[in-house]
C-alpha cells in the first residue's frame, strides 16, 4: 500500500436490531468522533412470538448512516487528504432474509428473538442429537438459528419457502446493494446454526434436513469483491465481509484473548471470551452455550440473553418510570435484598437453559410493591443469567482476570454497581461503549497486517462482597422458580 499506516482511515459500520452506526476510525483504531452517524429504528412484535425488521427500512437506515459519515469526510479539510483505504463492518447475528432470484428481498427479515420456530426446533431436537449438533456447529436446535426458522417457513408458507432463490444474513445483502459484493464471512454464517466449525463450510446434513441447496447460501469469504463503489472516496477502500456485532464487540473492547470476559449489554445481552483455535479445540463447550467464528484463527464461546434494555425500555414505558427515577431506583444495597423474583423473560429467552415455553414472571407483589421494586428486581434478575453464563464459561476454560463491561450499560454507573454484586467480580469499563463499532475497524486494520494495540483498562467497579453473598441468594431463588415454574408448564403441555 502507497501511503503508511499513520496516513489511512477505516470506515466501520455496525448493524445491529435497534439501530445502525458507522464512523471513521484511524491507524490505531481510534474513533474520529466527527464522523460518526446513528439511526435508530424498531423490531415489530407479535402476540405469536415474530420479531421482524423491514430490509428496506434497514438499508435506509445503513444509507443514511453512511452518507452522512462520508459528508462529514469530505466537510474536513484535514480528513478528506487521508484515504479510506478499508471497510469493515460488524452485524447482528442469527437474522435470516430470504431473496428472490433477482436478489431482491421477499420476506421480512426474521431476527434471533422471533420465537415462532418454537414448535419446530423441538421436532429438530427429537429427530437430532442437540448436544452432537451444537458440537459440530456451535449452535443450538432452538428458535433463534436458521435450521427451526426455515423449517417453519416451510410448513407455514410453503408458496414463499419455494420463491425464495437465496438465504442470507440481512448485511450480506446491504453489501450487496451497497458495494456490488457477494459472500458471507465465517463470522456471520456459524451463527446461523448450518455451518460446520469443522469443516468450516456449510453443513451438508443440516441443509438437506432444511431443504435448502448450496446454491442458495452465499459463498463463505473474507475480502469480499465490490463491483461498484458507494462514494468516490471509497474507490479503493478494501472491502471486508462483516464479522458477528458479538465477536466485533470483543475485538472492540479488547477482550480479544483467553482470560478476558466480555460483558455486552445493549438490546439483549451476552457473556462471551475469545479463544485461539487451538484453545478452543481442547475446550468443551457447555450445553446451552454457543461457539462462534471470529476469524481464521479465532472463536468466541459465551452465552446471550434476549431480555436486557429492551427490557428496561417496557419497564421506562409501561411502568411510566422516567430515566431519572430509574437510575435512582437501582439502590445497590436494596437490590441484594428485594422481596421480589423475577424471571425476565419478556422475550423468549435464550442462555443457559432455553426456557422456551416459559413467559415472564414476578413472584411477591403486594400492596406495597412500587414501579421502581419492579424495575430493580428486572434489572438484576437479567444481571443473574448472566452470572450464571458466565459461571459457565469461567468453568470450561481459566479464570478470568479481567471483565470488560460496553454497551449501553455504561450510561448508568448504578446498574453497573448492581452487574458487578451479581456476578460478584470486580468489572472494568470498556473505553469504548459502542464496542462492536470499533471492533469492526479493528478486524480492518488486522486483516490488513496492522498491529492494533489493545485497549488499555478502563474504570473499576468494585464489587461488595457482603451485597454478592446476599445475590448469590437471591439467584437461587430466581433458579427454583423457573424450575417449578417450567416443570408445570411441561405438565400442561
């Protein structure tokens, strides 16, 4: 490359289910916060489980985004002498769109908490071993990955399943429309549950159980091709295949090793440590966890939740709480002793144990009980799963010496204070909130040869041993009622 490491900039994009970012980031994968745009948009709930986006109102989400961050590039007198010279971008994981033979969308794009595959991941798990298949591809047989999703399509809309010509994650296709590309990254397809970690293709038993032939996958890929250029200033930015916003986000925060947890928390959450491959081959992943690419040499494995800010979002409106009186609420000595339990499964929820047939629950409201006991008790009722995924994976690989915290949690030091009594660890702050952006200029950068430095430590939250005794507790409680709660709902099915 002509000009040196010092003189080039990186465009990164992150695509996630409640909104889009993109930026410019320099050599040291620094964010150059004129640049950066943000459109927000929302999932559209049903009373049967659908989660949808809109794949047009997506792409103008990601045009707006993007045009705006060029703007801004060709507005600076300094940064319109320095040439993008790479793309790189980071997108929600597990959503499945389906195209038509000219490549144009036909269905809405169905995301990890559309839970309408329920039924049809069971008659997965009955005809498969879950435990074989999650060995081989990472993935469980549950509602959230593409195998349960495309059988459903099939028994429910049999007409569409047949006009769909290719199935794609939603930002194979914005690249597409965007830069003329085609292909998926390894990142992006081992988390729809058809890719073996293996033999690092598509799995060939899977997509015959799923009717789904190998011409209608996107090839896998790394550098992908464009065969037109979005802006001038792009002309001759090389084009890398989006990674999963999860592996981004750990790139991102710089916990990009064994012995660092990152913690996630934007719409639904996730606990997740990278690992070489030769780490992860002498590691057992646990039942009810995920393995997923990285990149050519790297994996996460970690746990998600679905019920996070989206959660706290119902309570603000529902509960009529204002953002004030919510982080007021979340009183760190009162919340190790709440009366209240909770099974924060708003949405169907995920890690570790897939509760999938039970819906949210609050057990101990009486006349005494506030909006704020309620908002409190969800928050560390979500702040629990994840201890116990992190416990989890603490247990298959090393003791973590580090937890980096991003997200949205980082606008609120009082629900941090509550994360860290919960998983009863000390956690650190990542430097960057949005994580998965900076993550995607970050796998840029190195896939171009550029040595990144890792993210210094950020703030430290101390956690209160005496508070973490108490939670400790108070998990369990929120254990043996999904216990007796789920064992009923399986005796009335």
């Amino acid at each position: 490359m002509r000009n040196s490491h010092a003189e080039l900039l990186v465009l990164a994009m992150d695509i996630g289910s409640s909104s889009t970012r993109t930026a410019l980031f320099n050599h040291k994968a620094r964010q150059l916060p004129e640049t950066g745009a943000h459109v927000e948009y929302s999932l559209r709930y049903t009373s049967d489980g659908g989660a949808e986006l809109a794949p047009l109102i997506l792409r103008r989400a990601v045009e707006r985004c993007l045009a705006e961050t060029l703007r801004q590039h060709r507005a600076s007198p300094s940064l319109r002498k320095i040439p993008i010279a790479a793309i790189g971008g980071s997108s929600l994981w597990h959503a499945l769109l389906g195209l038509d033979r000219h490549l144009r969308p036909i269905t809405p794009i169905f995301t990890w908490a559309d839970s309408r595959a329920t039924n049809d991941a069971a008659e997965l798990r009955e005809k498969l071993s879950e435990r074989e298949v999650q060995a081989r591809t990472g993935c469980m047989l549950r509602a959230t990955f593409w195998p349960a999703k495309l059988l459903w399509l099939r028994r429910t809309q049999a007409k569409l399943f047949r006009q769909v010509s290719m199935w794609a994650s939603p930002v194979d296709w914005i690249f597409r429309e965007l830069f003329g590309a085609t292909g998926s990254s390894a990142s992006m397809a081992s988390a729809t549950g058809l890719y073996n970690l293996k033999l690092r293709n598509w799995d060939n038993a899977l997509c015959e159980i799923c009717r789904v032939g190998p011409k209608q996958l996107p090839p896998i890929v790394n550098v992908v091709t464009p065969t037109r250029s979005h802006s001038h200033a792009l002309t001759h930015a090389r084009l890398f295949a989006a990674i999963g916003d999860g592996a981004a986000g750990n790139l991102g925060s710089g916990a990009d090793r064994q012995g660092i947890i990152a913690i996630n928390m934007g719409t639904s959450a996730a606990v997740r440590m990278m690992q070489t491959n030769h780490q992860a081959a002498r590691t057992k992943v646990p039942f009810g966890l995920f393995r997923y690419v990285v990149d050519a040499q790297r994996s996460v494995m970690g746990g998600a939740v679905s019920n996070a800010g989206n959660l706290r979002i119902w309570c603000l409106r529902d509960l009529r709480l204002k953002e004030t009186e919510a982080d007021r609420a979340l009183l760190r000595s009162q919340a190790a002793i709440d009366s209240l339990t909770v099974l924060p499964f708003w949405v169907r929820e995920r890690a570790p144990t897939w509760p999938e047939q039970q819906l949210g629950a609050i057990d101990g409201l009486n006349q005494a009980t506030r909006a704020t006991d309620i908002l409190r008790a969800a928050t560390t009722a979500v702040f629990y799963r994840l201890a116990q995924i992190f416990d989890l994976v603490e247990g298959a690989t090393v003791h973590a010496r580090r937890i980096i915290v991003s997200g949205g949690i980082l606008h609120s030091i009082a629900a941090i204070k509550l994360l860290a009594d919960a998983i009863g660890r000390d956690v650190e702050l990542a430097r960057e909130a949005e994580a998965s952006l900076r993550g995607a200029a970050v796998h840029a950068l190195r896939q171009m040869g550029s040595e990144v430095k890792v993210e210094s430590a950020g703030r430290t939250v101390k956690c209160q041993r005496a508070l973490a005794a108490k939670h400790r507790e108070r998990r369990q409680r929120q254990i043996d009622l999904e216990k007796v709660l789920t064992s009923h709902a399986q005796s009335r099915a």
